[in-house]
C-alpha cells in the first residue's frame, strides 16, 4: 500500500481486487472439499467481505473525527507469511534441533507469528500505522489508540493483544502468547466465529497446519516448525476477552 493512502482508499482498491480476482481463482482450483482448501477458503473470502463492508464504517467515522489512520499490514496468505518465517528462521541461526527451537522461540518473541497460525490470515485483521507501541501513547497515533479503545467496540472491532496476563510473550514458565499490540485490531464477531471453529475442531486444523509447515520444511531442508507445533493453540486462544464484555 501507499503511503499516502488511507484505510478508506485501501479497502475500497486493493482489498476489492483481491477479493474478486486471487481468492475466487483459488476456491476454484481447491476442490477436493478438506477443511484446509475449498472449506477454509471459503470462509476466508466471507470473512474479507464481511470485515470489508464494517471497515468502511469503522473509517467513516474515524474520518468525522478526524483521524485518517493508514492500514500498515492485512490480509496476508500463507505463502507470504512463510516466506517471512523462513527468512526470520535463517537469520537468527535456525538449524536441526534445539537451535531450531531456539530460533522459533526467538522470532515469536519478537512478535511474528508462523503461517496458518497468523489472524491476518482470516481476513479479519489488520495494522495501522506502526508496530512500534511507544508510538501509540502520544501524538497522532495516540490520539488514534485512545479513540479505537473508548469506541471501536461499539463498532465490533477489538484490539486482541492487550498485553497483561493472559497474553505474554514466550519465556521459561509461562503459557505461550503474544505481548501487547497496540496497532493490531480485529472485526470481533467474525475473528472469534474463526477462533471457535479452531477451539472445536483442533485436530482438523492440526493436520492442515502439518501439511503446511511440512511444506516450508521441506524447502529449507530443517523442520522449522518443531516448536511452534506444540504451544500453537496457546498462541491463539491467548487473546481479549469479548470487548462488549469490557
């Protein structure tokens, strides 16, 4: 995306044409009817549709207010994501075994997720104008986080990594979890429907997400998933609690 281009003129241009063009062409090229293909790609285009159409609500009133945050980061498929897992694995020393798991520990902590695992994979997430949290305390884009928490729920969006204690980041005697993300937001109604289809059918997704960090495994020679395929749903459930709740 541009860096002058609005959350408003992104989803109406990028996010429209990625709709209508690569999701269709994958739903008709995946129709063996698994969880991981036709099923899941389906939801998917849903979920992009549905976040889309409250997205421009979300932006319209942002915009009477005065505040023209910029979408940093979407919707990202898993071939995108894995490349950037594999090239975070490589730098920081990934190899068999225990360096392996060390390197995935690391670039958790650091606050990327594998693919498959990642929200931005169901369309219902997105980032806006940083991924530094410091950034958010002051000035525009902290005027911006304070508005999105007195108000975005009333609009059905929530900010799923709040920090505290359920989410911490990985360390020696604490569940596994992402620390807080103040740029990070999420279409609630749509991104928790997702979050109970995993909650209900674990071992369905568990095998996708074999399949799929098989993969990327394979081509880089090393298993770079060894870790991660053990405290994955941690990585997930680890999130707000409902923000109508809040």
């Amino acid at each position: 995306m541009a860096p002058e281009q609005t959350m408003q003129e992104f989803i109406q241009h990028e996010l429209t044409a990625y709709i209508e063009g690569t999701l269709k062409q994958r739903m008709e090229s995946e129709k063996d009817g698994s969880l991981g293909n036709v099923s899941m790609t389906a939801i998917q285009l849903e979920a992009l549709s549905e976040v889309k159409r409250q997205l421009n609500g979300l932006s319209t009133v942002m915009n009477e207010q005065k505040m023209k945050p910029k979408i940093i980061s979407y919707y990202r498929a898993s071939h995108e994501q894995g490349a950037k897992w594999s090239m975070n694995f490589e730098s920081r020393g990934g190899g068999p075994g225990k360096k392996g798991e060390r390197a995935e520990q690391k670039i958790l902590g650091a606050g990327f997720t594998a693919p498959g695992i990642s929200r931005h994979g169901w369309g219902t997430d997105f980032d806006i104008e940083s991924t530094d949290n410091a950034k958010f305390k002051r000035g525009k884009q902290g005027k911006q986080y304070d508005w999105l928490n007195d108000n975005a729920k009333h609009l059905g969006f929530c900010q799923p990594y709040k920090g505290g204690r359920m989410q911490r980041v990985e360390s020696a005697g604490r569940k596994a979890g992402i620390g807080e993300e103040r740029w990070h937001w999420s279409y609630y109604p749509v991104s928790q429907a997702l979050l109970d289809l995993v909650t209900e059918f674990p071992n369905d997704v568990q095998e996708r997400l074999n399949q799929l960090w098989q993969t990327f495994s394979d081509k880089k020679g090393v298993d770079m998933f060894q870790h991660v395929s053990t405290i994955w749903q941690d990585l997930h459930l680890n999130v707000a609690g409902n923000p109508f709740l809040q």
